[in-house]
C-alpha cells in the first residue's frame, strides 16, 4: 500500500466523519460499516449537495461530486471495504 497525503487523509477523514454523523441522525442503525450504494446516495443528495453550493453557480458541479465519493471510496478502502459492493452481503466498496 502506498503512503497517502496529510491533506488527502484528512480529507477522507472529514468526508467519513460528516457522513457518519448523517448516519447515527437517522437512527436506522447504519454505520460506516455497513452503509450501502442508496443511502448513500440519499446522503449526497439531501445532506452533501445542499450544504456544498458552488463557486459560481448556485449547484456544485461533477468535479466536487466526483471529489467527493472519491474522499469517501479511499477511506472506505482504507476501513477494508474493497472491491465492488455486494448487496446480498453489504460487503464491498459502496462508491463503486
């Protein structure tokens, strides 16, 4: 494994962090652990995206969407959720 930037650490770390936080709100149970493909979809869309305007118009572009499920995919990656996401056992990657 390769060695990562401070500053991409840290940024998967606070991605983690918000979307754990969204988690533990909705009080269903979901974890980073165990989230999947549609909750967090769900997330990005009423929780990330309205909180995260862009520079110059009033939705972020795919670049800051793309920026971050990448955050979120390396520190999935980094807690051992590799590889494709599996629905019948919540295991994999749930960026991919």
């Amino acid at each position: 494994a390769h060695a990562l930037a401070n500053d991409t650490r840290e940024r998967q770390e606070k991605a983690a962090a918000a979307l754990a936080t969204w988690l533990d709100s909705l009080g269903e149970g979901a974890s980073l652990q165990d989230v999947g493909p549609e909750l967090l979809l769900v997330y990005m869309e009423v929780r990330w995206l309205p909180t995260h305007p862009g520079r110059k118009q009033e939705h972020c572009g795919p670049s800051a969407i793309k920026g971050q499920l990448s955050a979120l995919s390396g520190w999935f990656e980094r807690a051992g959720r590799c590889g494709d996401y599996e629905p019948d056992t919540g295991r994999g990657n749930p960026c991919f």
